[in-house]
C-alpha cells in the first residue's frame, strides 16, 4: 500500500527517539535540511513533524525548531498474567450491553466501547456514490442469487491487493463471507467438533470468545504481553501435555492490546504450528491499519502448508453495515465451502459488486491512508487525554495500530465504584473481564478511538478520570 511521502523520514526519526538515539529535549534536523536530504517540499516535511506531534513524539518551540518531547510517563508495558496451561469451559458472565452499541436509545452517552469507524470517519460519500454506480450499472443483476462462496471478480481484486503485502491468497481458496464472525465460525466449524481445545490469546476479544462459546470447545488462553506479544513458549508448554484443535491468533494489532507480532514471531508460531500438526485461524481485520510504515505481513505470507486459515471484513476499514468479509481456507477449503452453503446465506450482491469496485479503482487505498492517520492521531490524543485526566498508576499499552487502547486502573481503584461512576456521568467503556473466560483482567478496560473527537468525548474522559481524583 503507498505511503505517505513524509514517512521516509518521519519513520527514522521515530525509531531513532524510541531507541534512545534522540532523546527528550534533543534538537531534531531542521525543516530546510530534511527538505534537501529527502529531496521534499517545504509541505511535505511540514506533514511529517505535524505527524510526529500528534503521536506526542516532537513539539514545537517558536523560532527555534522541533525537539523530541518527554514520552507520557503511563506509556509503558502491561505485563501479561502467566500460569501453568489450563483448560476452561467457554463459559462466562456476557453482558451484550457492556460490548454493543446503545446509541438508538441512549443519545447521552459518551461511547468508547463499540469497535467500529465512526459516522464522521466513515467514508459515506464515497461509499454511497460507489453503490449508486454499481446499482445503476447492474440493475436486476444485483437481485439474483450470487454463487455461494462469492463473486470471481471480487475474490481475485482481494487477492491482488493482499499481494501489496506479499500474502499468498489463492482466488480458488476464497470464501466471500458475511463479515469476520461467519468466517471465524466457518473456520471453527471445519476443523473442529464440541468438545474440541482452541487457543487463544489472553485477553481475547469478546466476539471470538462468543462464537467458541456457541460451538461448545474448550479453550487454553495463550498471555500477550504488549512487549512481547503472543507467549509462544506458553504455547509450547500447554501442546506438551494437550491435544490443541486450532490456534486462534491476531498477529497484526490484537484487539484489544494493539500488540503486532514481528515477522520473526509470525514465523516462530508458525513452525510450532507445524511441528504440532495444528490449523491456525488468523484474524486480520486491522491489518490495513498501521499507523506507520508498510502494511505488515500476515501469517498466511509465510505459509507453505494450507495450514493457515485467514479472514478479514470490510466493516472495520469501509463501514460497520458493509457486511462483507472474507475467508481463505488454505487446505480445508472444501469442508469449509460446505459449511458456507449451509449457512443458506450468501452475501449481498450490491455490497460484492460495491467492494469490487472501490478495489478496482483504487479508493480504498485512498481511503486507508486517510483513515490510519486519522487512527494514529486519535490514539495519541486519547493517550494523552488519559494522561491529563487519569491519575498515576493508570498504565496505557500503546498500540502500533487499530483502534483501541488497553488500560490498566492502578491497583488502589475500587473497580465497582469506578464502573459505577462511569454510567452515571455517561460514559462507557468495555470492561476488561470480557475479554477473558477467566478472571484476569478486571482493573483493565479497553477504549476505542475510532470517531472523531468532539468536546462531549474530552469532557467524557475528564468526567470519567475525576471518579479517581
């Protein structure tokens, strides 16, 4: 996927600040020197320093120059919960309020909680007009039955874009699906039978323990660790001794730590994989969301074998009603088409046909990389306002991508009050033991910063930082 011109630096400067090469209060190369090393307009550099001060990297001093800032001091890792492996039943206390949108009834509420683009950053004009030509190109086509796995067309756009980064989609192994969740259960279902064990990363979100909960298995919780990421020695330990159906894993920014797995972690995972002879079912539906740099391999980029299986959806980057997603089904694609037929549902041919065309003509790239900077912005204000607001202790794992944030209350909060405090100024956010089946993660809570920010969202955050002060 292109890049912005004023990242060929602003990723040097970056790296260099995070390695200590830069450090807080250091001088940064002036405007006119990066105009001539890069060979850039005076714009373009002017982009990149705007950039690198909305993340909270640099700040300005008049008449002097860009300086590296004093890094939030509640920028730091979130350790992960480690034991020994234990096998659970997926069963645990769900409340669909905590985790959905409430927005038709409750317009007073300050939402952080629900995981999709909001109305002022989705793209409606673009979509709309897309829609608009596809209906008027189309016409009765669009009322007829399309083919169960999914418009040709479509599946072989979806494999040329993946190729931007180097992801092995076969067109022949695609299944057009109705959005991510169906093609995790479409995943499940043809490896797996009741009573079977998945992994799982801890915390995990929501939605995928749900649709394990459905299936009746059985799950290990696999820690993430924000520096780290996904404990494949745990997984090690816990395949020595159990018989693991599946690996249910989100290498490119976790929801909901943010966390995104170096290639060199991709491949490591991948090997355990094989070594056990275990499916991995990969989630990559914030892979377009990089906040910086190129858009970061899947696991399906490294996989000889079939025994990857990756699904993604457009709701996340076009639209929450776009209700299309996809799945690539590697070597278990026939028992998986299967599955998908007798699900009787095959995706609404205006949203394939309205998709194929935005791949086609190249606005969806377009979009993304309006879209992920909006993203990153979003995140380091957000940081920052909880910085502002939250008192110390509250420790924040920064995310390299996405849009969420996973916050950790210091340990002498009293959770319940917290919560408490939080509905009766109208704020919500998701609390953090729904992302487990375990008791883990009660002091921690997930933000979301897919909208823009209004005043309401700032006075939201304030109000709900004050509980604690």
């Amino acid at each position: 996927m292109k890049q912005y011109r004023y990242e060929e630096f602003t990723i040097i400067i970056e790296a260099q600040i995070k390695e200590g090469v830069y450090k807080p209060g250091h001088k940064l190369p002036s405007v006119r020197a990066l105009m001539r090393r890069y060979a850039m307009s005076t714009g373009a550099v002017q982009q990149g320093f705007d950039y690198l001060m909305s993340k909270g990297l640099v700040e300005s001093i008049y008449k002097s120059g860009y300086y590296v800032a004093n890094l939030p001091e509640n920028q730091v890792s979130i350790g992960s919960i480690k034991r020994m492996p234990v096998i659970r039943d997926a069963v645990f206390k769900h409340k669909l309020s905590q985790t959905t949108s409430l927005r038709a009834s409750r317009n007073s509420l300050t939402e952080f909680n629900v995981a999709a683009p909001g109305d002022l950053l989705v793209p409606q004009k673009m979509i709309l007009r897309t829609m608009q030509q596809v209906i008027r190109e189309q016409g009765a086509g669009l009322l007829r039955y399309y083919p169960s796995t999914g418009s040709e067309e479509l599946k072989h756009n979806i494999c040329k874009h993946a190729a931007h980064y180097n992801a092995k989609l076969n067109a022949d192994e695609l299944i057009i699906t109705d959005g991510a969740l169906q093609a995790l259960y479409i995943a499940l279902v043809s490896i797996c039978s009741p009573g079977d064990i998945v992994a799982v990363e801890s915390p995990c979100v929501f939605s995928i323990l749900q649709v394990i909960k459905t299936l009746q298995l059985k799950v290990i919780e696999i820690p993430m660790d924000s520096q780290t990421g996904f404990d494949i020695g745990h997984l090690k330990k816990a395949c020595s001794t159990i018989k693991i159906r599946a690996i249910i894993v989100t290498p490119n920014f976790q929801n909901p730590t943010g966390i995104l797995l170096t290639d060199e972690q991709k491949k490591e995972l991948l090997a355990v994989a094989h070594h056990q002879g275990i499916a991995i079912i990969e989630n990559d539906v914030y892979g377009d969301l990089n906040f910086t740099g190129q858009r970061p391999a899947n696991l399906k980029s490294f996989d000889e074998s079939g025994l990857v299986m990756t699904y993604s959806s457009y709701a996340k980057t076009l639209a929450a009603g776009i209700r299309l997603g996809w799945l690539s089904a590697g070597q278990f694609f026939q028992k998986a088409e299967q599955v998908k037929f007798s699900t009787g549902s095959t995706v609404a041919p205006v949203y394939q046909e309205t998709v194929n065309k935005l791949l086609n003509s190249k606005s969806y790239d377009r979009h993304i990389r309006t879209f992920r900077t909006e993203l990153s912005k979003n995140a380091y204000y957000t940081l920052n306002l909880l910085r502002t607001y939250f008192p110390k202790g509250t420790h924040v794992a920064m995310p390299a991508g996405g849009y969420n944030l996973w916050v950790k209350l210091a340990d002498e909060i009293n959770i319940k009050d917290f919560y408490l405090h939080c509905e009766k100024v109208g704020v919500k956010f998701t609390p953090g033991e729904t992302f487990s089946f375990s008791s883990d993660f009660k002091r921690f809570f997930r933000i979301v910063f897919a909208d823009q920010y209004s005043a309401k969202h700032i006075e939201g955050l304030k109000l709900a930082g004050k509980t604690m002060l």
